[in-house]
C-alpha cells in the first residue's frame, strides 16, 4: 500500500525501460539530463502497534546510461519487501528476535 501511495505522489515519470530490469528496486522515476534536484513524497511508516517510524533517506539515485534515475529503496522480493540502511538513517534500531518486535531511538550515528 505505501508503495502505491508513494507512486501516486512521485512528479518525475515512472522509470519503464525494458533493460532496466537489473534495477532491484521497483519504483523508480526518470531525471532529466538537466535535472539537479528534485523532490520526492515525505514516507513514514505505522508499525503494527500505531508507532510511526520517520523514514529520513528513502531515495537511491542510480546512474544508468540512459540517464539517472531515483528509487524508493525498497527491495523487490517475492514474499517480503526490504528495507535498508538508507531507511535506518538517523535511529539506532534493535531486533528483540524472542518477541520479534522492532524498536528504534533517534540516533546521532551516520
């Protein structure tokens, strides 16, 4: 669902070249040769609790030859989506792997 939310909201044109299919990202958004910036949707996930985890980098720019692209980082995978250090950034995160719950503090570490 938040995938789809972030499709609706992205400006740039969905990425849908053919042999682009080594990205292992699947939303990714064309940037135009001139193109030095950009804006992105602001994501924050809900945990199963109704704590919100503020995600403060979730873009991977990739240089491809065609031209840069920018991706949600996020994992295709055929039965769980993954995240990665770039969704960590700024929290100190800790697995309790007894109960299987996720906590997170903010953290000053880069």
């Amino acid at each position: 669902m938040i995938l789809i939310l972030f499709n609706n909201l992205a400006i740039e044109n969905r990425h849908t070249l053919s042999n682009s299919s080594d990205l292992p990202f699947e939303y990714c958004y064309d940037l135009s040769a001139n193109q030095s910036s950009f804006k992105y949707p602001v994501m924050n996930l809900t945990m199963r609790g109704g704590d919100y985890f503020f995600v403060n980098d979730p873009i991977v720019v990739i240089p491809l030859q065609a031209g840069d692209v920018y991706c949600l980082g996020v994992v295709k995978s055929d039965n769980v989506d993954i995240i990665g250090q770039n969704f960590m950034t700024g929290y100190r995160i800790v697995l309790d792997r007894e109960k299987m719950v996720l906590g997170w503090i903010p953290s000053d570490c880069e």
